[in-house]
C-alpha cells in the first residue's frame, strides 16, 4: 500500500505521556505531523510537547469521560483547524488470579482500555468524517490469544479489536479509515511494572518463544507509523505477530491445556501477586482518581 505523507497532517494521541503514546508522538512529528496530547498527567505531557518537532498542544483529560472527551475534540479542531489521524492509546493493566484480583482494579482496566477508547472514538469520529481521515485502536497480543493472570486486560483488548472491526464497517464508506495496533510485551512502563511481580515475570518467561520476549519499544513504534502513513486496516508492531492471525483459533485450547499446567506449578505463591494497576501509568491514573 501506498503512505500518505504526514507532513501537515494533525494527529491525536491518547496516552501520550509516556510509552508508546509518547515515543509514537515524537516520531509522528519528526515526520511533519502537528500533535494534539491527551492523557491524565498534564506536567508529563508538557515536557514531551516541548519535546516535538511541529506545533503541538495537549489536553488534560481521563478518556472515559463522554463530556471531557467531546470538549477536548472541538477545543483541538478549534487549535489546529482539523484532525486527521486519531489513536487510541490510552490503556492500564493489572494481573493476578481472576478470584482474588481487585474489583476496582478489574473494572477500570475495561473502563479505560474499552470504554476509553469508544468514548474517544465518539468524540473524534466526526472531525475524522470531515478530513476522511484515519483512527488507529491500540490493541495488543491479549486480543489473539487468551493469558491466565490477564483476564480484564484480555477482556478489554478482544474487546476494542472487535469494537474497531465493526466501527470499520460502520464509517468506510464515510471516508474515515480504522485500523487495529496488535504489541506483544514490549519495553514500556506497564511492561515493567508487570515484571516487577516474581510469578508474573517467571509465568511470562514460561510462554512459548516468541511470545516469551519483551521486544524493544524503537522498532515497535516505527511500524505503527509506518501503518498510519498506509492507513492500514491491521498494524503489527512485532512481525510475527501477523502470522499468529492465521492460528489464533487454536490458541485458546493450547493456552488452556499449558496454563492449567503453569498455574499449578505456581498455586503456593499466587497469594503474592499484586492485583493492583500496574505501572507508573497505572499509579498516574489512580492519582487522578484520587484528586477527582
């Protein structure tokens, strides 16, 4: 497919005070792009704005407020005159046994990485209709396949890979483009805050390769790119993530049978697994919770 040049381009970025968000802001710039910033920690999102190489503005905004969401979309139409590219990034995680994991922490993991990101699609989508231009949900490897310990973060991603495939049918012919980001464990905040848990980091190690790596963020992020400047219906930020389209039926039965056998191998330590959000994106959101 052929990439539409990003110079002049203004692109949105949920998330984008760290990690993917960040880095993905950064080099949608140094391509031309003007970059709208939104996410919860306005001081991190200042110090990457003065980081850019275009004209850039960011937003104080938690994605799964309709109301905030809706504002902000028509205070950055105002700012830069229109918006072409929208991703979705914004997303938390926690982990631990589904019995024992945190109520709240559970449910704000599908507010955040599901509703979040309808909400923003709500938000965006018409000033997407009137630039005919393109959003990118970020889903993940949890959409493919199923992971014991993850279950609100494999819930949330399946979820917004089905939301995005269905929204795609619904705004094609309207001119607006959506694709769907598929990252395995890749070098970023949440990822190492994940691996701060013992049996979350051995559980990891114990997948089959290449599922058992944790991938630079650099590389990862150019192809996300690359998959914005072709508006692309899929974008993998890892190449063999592609090739796992073509098995991911088999990957429940497989996940199954294997993570019966680990979780065992793991019960007497499962009661120290922290159910929390993780991450020092996860702790910036309960921060911004708590003020609220």
């Amino acid at each position: 497919m052929s990439r539409v040049s990003l110079e002049g381009q203004v692109a949105v970025v949920t998330g984008a005070a760290r990690g993917v968000g960040e880095l993905l802001a950064r080099k949608l710039s140094a391509r031309g792009a003007k970059i709208a910033l939104v996410g919860l920690e306005p001081d991190e999102l200042k110090k990457v704005s003065e980081r850019l190489h275009t004209e850039s503005a960011h937003w104080h905004a938690d994605v799964t407020d309709h109301v905030a969401l809706a504002q902000v979309a028509q205070e950055v139409k105002q700012h830069f005159g229109k918006v072409d590219i929208v991703v979705a990034n914004a997303g938390v995680a926690s982990g631990g046994p589904f019995l024992e994991s945190d109520p709240d922490a559970w449910r704000r993991v599908i507010e955040v990485n599901l509703i979040g990101s309808a909400v923003t699609g709500r938000a965006f989508l018409p000033v997407l209709m009137e630039s005919r231009g393109y959003l990118l949900q970020i889903a993940s490897l949890a959409a493919i396949t199923p992971a014991p310990m993850m279950t609100a973060y494999c819930a949330s991603k399946s979820g917004v890979e089905a939301y995005a495939h269905a929204l795609r049918a619904e705004v094609g012919y309207k001119g607006v483009k959506v694709g769907v980001g598929y990252l395995s464990w890749t070098d970023t905040d949440m990822v190492r805050g994940a691996d701060q848990d013992d049996v979350m980091r051995e559980l990891r190690q114990r997948l089959p390769w290449p599922s058992n790596k944790t991938y630079p963020l650099g590389p990862a992020v150019d192809r996300i790119v690359a998959g914005i400047e072709r508006r692309s219906s899929h974008v993998y930020a890892q190449w063999w993530l592609r090739g796992m389209q073509g098995i991911r039926g088999y990957l429940p039965s497989v996940i199954g049978a294997v993570g019966q056998r680990e979780m065992k191998r793991f019960e007497p330590r499962l009661g120290t697994v922290s159910t929390g959000l993780v991450g020092a994106g996860g702790s910036a959101d309960e921060r911004a919770r708590a003020v609220s």
